[in-house]
C-alpha cells in the first residue's frame, strides 16, 4: 500500500457496520457522506438474519464502497429456520460476499438456546468453508467454545468481532488466520482489558470496526454509533500503541484487504 501523501485523508475501512439498520434511515445519506469525507471508503455490511438480506444488498447497492456479507446471527435464532441455511447459499450465489456473517455464539444473553445457536453456528461455519470465503464471528462470552469448531471445521479465517477475551485467546484466533475486531469499546478509559489488547497486541492482527449503530465509542456516550467515527477510533488505537493515525490507518486497511481479498 502506498504511503498517504501529506495533508491526504487515511484511508480506512469499517470491517463490521450494520448501516442498514433503521436507526439510519433518517439521515443514511448524510451519514455516508460524513464517513467518506473522513476517510471511510469501504464499509462491511452484514445481514443478521434471512429478512435482512435485502436491505443489506440495498444499502451495499446503493452506497459505493459498502460490501455485503450474509449471514444469521445468533441473537435472532428465534427467527431462524433450518431452510433458512439453504437461502444463504442461494444468496451467496446469487450475490457472492466478502464474508459470512454475522454468525456465532452468545453465552451472554441468558434466554438464547446453546444447542439452537451451534447448530447454526456449525452450519454456516461449513457453507463458509464450501464457498472459500471468511467469516464475521459473534463471539460474546463464547470465543473458547468458537475456537472448537473453528479448529474443526477449518475455515478461511476470518474476523473475530468486538474481541474482548484474553490474549491466551488471542493467540489462538490468530493462529487460525483470523484477525481481531477493535472498536469503541476500547476508547472508554476504564475498559482497561481491552486498551491492554489493543497496546499489545500485532498490529497486523487488529482490524477497524464501529458496530454501528452500537457499541459507542467514550465521546458518543449512549447516543448512536456511525462509521464516521471510525477515524477518531483510530486516533485513539494510535495513541495506546505510540504511533502515528497514519500508520494505524495503512496497518489496518491492509490487514482488511488481505482478509477480504479486496483489490
């Protein structure tokens, strides 16, 4: 990647934004457009269930630089069903992503089934494996029983979202070729596990996200979260690791390119 030429902006990438959510629907244009004066050239939009499909594939239509990834989520496992992994195919198919996702397993909220979730979890983890493609983990309170199957099924890596486990595990996801997602949870001060991830941890192991619209990051507070804050995110990665917004910038994008195989 070439170098950002004086007074350029970075380029940076949000490797995880739900920007069809209905929270934007008021103002997504001028959301869009505040991300990409900042930097924000690509978005990674995953669908979180069956009947998200089309608004994932409309925003990621309709706004450049927005890229889906398919996928059942396993906060909604109440409206899965088993055919509903035979639309995924098809929609991978049809409209072939950059990962799938978001898929996983929650162990956090306490009224979400464990057997319902592995099972989607285990099947999409092989509809991924089938088509070659990466994967977008949900890994809440989960990320040892995640490494399990992902060690058994052998994906094509992938990114483990909002991490927040150990570097034991850390470690671990990384052997497997995954990268780990950082957001606004580590901009709050008192997060001291995750700011002790994100000083430490490879650089090339560490992608941009936002959540949006959660997850907020400190300035925010428990307002709505955009992809337009993505670069004061990545100050605040420059600022834990002594380095230069610029070379969080190039690091990360890169490490997205190469997990995405973008261009």
């Amino acid at each position: 990647m070439t170098k950002t030429a004086p007074n350029a902006v970075p380029f940076f990438i949000d490797t995880h934004c739900h920007f069809d959510a209905a929270e934007f629907d008021a103002d997504r244009d001028a959301e869009y457009a505040r991300a990409v004066a900042g930097g924000v050239g690509t978005q990674i939009v995953p669908a979180v269930s069956r009947d998200n499909f089309a608004a994932v594939a409309a925003t990621c239509a309709r706004y450049p630089g927005c890229l889906p990834a398919w996928g059942l989520h396993p906060m909604y496992i109440h409206q899965h069903r088993p055919e509903h992994l035979a639309d995924l195919r098809a929609q991978i198919e049809t409209q072939r992503p950059v990962a799938v996702g978001e898929i996983g397993l929650d162990l956090f909220v306490k009224d979400l089934d464990y057997a319902t979730q592995e099972y989607f979890c285990v099947e999409q983890l092989k509809i991924a494996k089938d088509h070659d493609l990466p994967v977008l983990l949900h890994c809440r309170k989960a990320n040892d029983e995640l490494l399990k199957h992902l060690r058994r099924i052998g994906v094509r890596g992938g990114i483990a979202h909002a991490f927040n486990g150990s570097p034991q595990q850390a470690k671990e996801f990384i052997k497997l070729g995954f990268k780990l997602g950082f957001g606004g949870a580590f901009t709050w001060p008192r997060a001291n596990n995750l700011r002790r991830l994100a000083a430490d941890l490879p650089l090339d192991a560490i992608v941009l996200e936002t959540d949006s619209p959660d997850i907020p990051p400190v300035w925010i507070g428990r307002g709505r979260n955009a992809p337009g804050e993505l670069p004061r995110i990545a100050q605040v990665l420059a600022e834990l690791r002594g380095l230069e917004v610029d070379a969080v910038a190039q690091a990360t994008t890169r490490n997205a390119r190469e997990l995405f195989r973008l261009d």
